[in-house]
C-alpha cells in the first residue's frame, strides 16, 4: 500500500498559506515553492509528498487519486462540480464572485442588464446565477483578465472574484452584485480518504486546532 500521503497544492493566491499551515501540523518538505521547477517534492521521513499544480487542475489530481489531498478555493469547486469529499474549511483566501460593469455603464436594476455579454473565467457559476435571475446573457469565457473584457469591447460585464477590489478599481468596474463569498478549502479523494482515513483524519484535527488558536 501506498503509504505517502501526496497533496495537490495550488499555485498562486493560496500557495503560500497553504504551505504555511500543512508545515504547523507536521505536513513540510524542503523546497516547497511557488515556482520550484520541481514539480513533485517528497519528504521521506514524514511520508508526505506535495504536487505544486495549477490553480484550475487541483480538483482534477484530487478526483483521479494522482493526489490524496488537496487545497482549492470553493469557487472553483462550485465551477467545476467534481467528485471530491470536502474535508475542512481553511478560512483563509476569502473572496466573493462579482458581477461587475463598468462605472459610468451602471444600470439601475438587474434585469436591465439583460441580453448583454459578460467574460467570466467561471461559465459554470455565471450561467447558474442569471439563469436564476431570469436574465438571458452571452458568457464569453476567458482564462485570466478578465477586467480586459469591457476595456476592449469584448463584453459589458464581467463576472469575477474580488479580493481586494483593487483590480475592479484601476478598471474603472463597479460592483453590480455579489454571487457567493469563497474560501481555500482542504478536500480528498474519495478511495483515498476511505483508504488512509485514520491519518487523514488526524490531519483535519489537527488543523482544526491550528485554524482554532489562530482565531484567538
Ligand atoms: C484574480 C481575479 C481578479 C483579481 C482580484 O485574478 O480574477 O483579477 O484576482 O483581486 P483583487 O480584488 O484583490 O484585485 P488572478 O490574480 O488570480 O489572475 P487572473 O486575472 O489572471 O485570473
């Protein structure tokens, strides 16, 4: 039996949290960074090897068993409705998906912002949302800036996650409404957390407590 437990880690935003918190309950390795060419680093005496992956695909290694574990934001698990077991909410990289146009662009209602074309990089989950407005749109998707969509004419809104709102701001965008709020979640594969549930389940207790006293 496989004894490693092997985690998908997401880079970007939550790369370096993720990290922080898996090395406070035991789960480190030498070298575990963003842009380590490397792209899989094992750490033989704790049994615990990481995949630094990208962001979209964690939820794909976690649900074909390449990964045990992973970390991933909820919005992209409600985009891409995997078949993964939800183990733990994280807390960390809270961020919301807006829908957002263009400042002077403003409409006074919802549903006068029928018939336009919005650029997300979530279909899924912008589909749902007007579909449940009963507003018919045009998704255009897109794979990274999307605050370019009505800067150059490809929509008249966007639908997109907000941290900060710093990036909305430099372009001028206005939010419009909040679709749902997200955080980093810890989540496994399904064979995988039957398999090797006591130590996985170790694992959430234990960061359970971490994520606890950090809240004190
Ligand atoms: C995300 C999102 C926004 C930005 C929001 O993009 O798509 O562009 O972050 O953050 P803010 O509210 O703090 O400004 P990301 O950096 O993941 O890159 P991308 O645009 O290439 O997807």
């Amino acid at each position: 039996m496989d004894e490693y437990i092997t985690i998908a880690l997401p880079k970007g935003k939550l790369f370096d949290k993720s990290v922080r918190l898996l090395a406070k309950v035991g789960y480190s390795a030498e070298n575990v960074t963003e842009d380590s060419r490397k792209l899989v680093i094992s750490n033989e005496e704790t049994k615990v090897r990481f995949i630094i992956a990208k962001t979209v695909d964690v939820p794909t290694y976690v649900e074909y068993g390449a990964a045990d574990i992973g970390i991933i934001g909820k919005d992209v698990l409600l985009e891409q409705d995997k078949d993964v077991v939800e183990l733990l909410d994280l807390g960390f990289g809270r961020c919301r998906l807006m829908m957002a146009v263009p400042e002077a662009k403003r409409r006074a209602k919802l549903t006068d912002y029928a018939h336009l074309r919005v650029a997300t990089k979530y279909p899924n989950c912008a589909k749902a949302y007007f579909n449940k407005l009963g507003i018919q749109t045009e998704i255009v998707k897109l794979n990274g800036s999307i605050e370019l969509g009505p800067i150059v004419g490809l929509s008249e809104m966007i639908v997109d996650i907000v941290e900060t709102g710093r990036t909305l701001k430099e372009n001028k965008l206005a939010e419009v409404d909040s679709i749902f709020t997200a955080t980093a979640r810890l989540i496994a594969n399904r064979a995988s957390f039957k398999l090797k549930f006591a130590r996985l389940h170790k694992l959430v207790e234990d960061l359970r407590i971490v994520l606890n006293e950090e809240d004190k």
